[in-house]
C-alpha cells in the first residue's frame, strides 16, 4: 500500500463531514487497508456509536398513521404508543360504531323519535372503555402492568382517548337530527355518568363485569321509564338530567379516591 487516508481526513469520514471524491476513495481504501482502519477507530469513536444508532432504528417498530400524527401533535412516544395499541380505536370498531350510530339514526327518521337514539348513545362510550383496558381484547396488557406506568394513568390515557372519539362520532351523528334541537343532546349526561360508574366499579368487579352491570342497569331503567308513561324518558327530562349529572360527580369522586386499586387489582391479575 502506497499511500494512506490523511488522518484528519479519517476523522472527517468519521463524522460524515468527508465529502466526494475524497469519500469514495476513503471508501475503497479502508476496504483494503487494516491500518487506516485502525486509525478511524482511534480517531472516531462515533463510528460505533452510529452502528448502534443505526442497530437501534432497524430494531425499533415502526410507528402507524395515528401513532405519528400524535406524536407530530406533541404527544410523547410513550403516551403515543399507548394510546395507537387501544383497541377500540382500530378500524374495525370505529367501523363498527359508525354503522350503528347510522343504523340509529336512520330509524329516528323511520319512527320520528330521538328515543333510540338517546337510549343507545351513552351505551357506546361505556363499551368502548370497557374494551380499552383488561386482558380480555388489549394486546399490550401484559407488557401496561409490568411497565413503571400507573395503572391509573393508563386507564385515563386509554378512557380520553375513547371517550374523544367515541362523544366526537355521537356528536356527528347529532348534527344529522336537527329537528329534535336540544333534546337530541340528552345522551350526553347519561354517557358520562354511565362511563363515570363503570370505571369506579371496576377495581371491585374487574373491566368486565362492572360495565356489563351498569349497561344492564340502565337498559333496565329505560324499559321501566318507558313502561311507566307515554311522555319522554325520565332520563331524558330535567330531572333525569341533574341526577345523570350528580350520579357521573358522585363516580368521578369515587373513582379519584380508587385510584391507587387498580395498580394493586390488574398488576395481581397478571
């Protein structure tokens, strides 16, 4: 061998600031010369770093559409790759929430009356946080409970992102009964109080059977109101209305005071 790589030059090539033609002789020399490989890895200690910078970003899964746009959005990774692997939110739910919620309000339209409606909108939110969070549908509950994340915590991430999404279709679906005015909005009390009592009962039931009961409790409220006159809903008059309110204050304050359960209730269950 002749000649060699000028060792600021090796110190460039180390640091990605040795540009062409100098870059491809580099190249090619240090193929062939043990020497002025032995001087890069003297004089460039990134070279390794960069090896398992690149090692790492081969190795690290890569993000879905939702999970980049929250972090484009100021999200943290962490938080981000929680909230992608809720399970209400892939397609096929979101689908299927679509289809009902239009199922729905076609037969408003049918038998010209929001009942319907309004008896099966606060239901939506209450299964889509039932399904966000237990080992039954999410593929990451495992690996939620060993994590240093509070239980809690990953139960709210997981219950705004739904509850966002799921308030943000009913909404929708709202706006497509313009007739009804105000009344077609009094699913929204009820939906946060059902969701309110389902989460403060779940470290005493577990995430399934605490959403199951408050969903049978109030499908049976409604066939008693209904049997009980040919006026609107109790839950839907204003009285109805304050006690959705105070009931959904009463099960948020419930669920504060639990919090620190459901770290001790899902971290046992694994």
């Amino acid at each position: 061998m002749t000649w060699h790589v000028a060792e600021e030059d090796l110190r460039a090539y180390a640091q990605g600031e040795l540009t062409p033609p100098l870059l491809w002789s580099a190249d090619t020399h240090l193929v062939s010369c043990a020497r002025c490989r032995e001087v890069l890895a003297s004089v460039g200690p990134s070279v390794d770093a960069g090896w398992e910078r690149l090692d790492a970003e081969l190795d690290a899964p890569k993000r879905g559409l939702f999970e980049g746009l929250l972090v484009r959005l100021g999200v943290a990774d962490h938080t981000a790759r929680l909230l992608a692997a809720t399970p209400v939110l892939r397609r096929s739910w979101l689908a299927a929430v679509v289809f009902v919620l239009a199922t729905t309000v076609g037969a408003v339209y049918s038998a010209d009356s929001p009942t319907l409606f309004l008896a099966l909108a606060p239901l939506l939110p209450l299964a889509g946080v039932a399904l966000a969070y237990g080992p039954a549908l999410d593929p990451t509950y495992e690996m939620a409970v060993v994590s240093p994340v509070h239980g809690f915590r990953l139960l709210m991430i997981r219950t705004v992102a739904v509850l966002t999404t799921v308030l943000g279709l009913n909404g929708l679906a709202t706006l497509a009964l313009p007739v009804y005015g105000l009344r077609a909005l009094a699913w929204l009390l009820p939906a946060l109080a059902l969701t309110a009592t389902g989460l403060a009962l779940t470290p005493r039931l577990g995430p399934v059977l605490a959403p199951s009961l408050v969903g049978g409790v109030w499908v049976a409220l409604l066939i008693v109101a209904d049997a009980s006159g040919d006026g609107p809903l109790v839950p839907f008059t204003a009285a109805g209305q304050g006690a959705a309110a105070a009931v959904a204050a009463l099960a948020v304050g419930l669920l504060y005071l639990a919090r620190d359960r459901f770290d001790v209730s899902h971290r046992s269950a694994v």
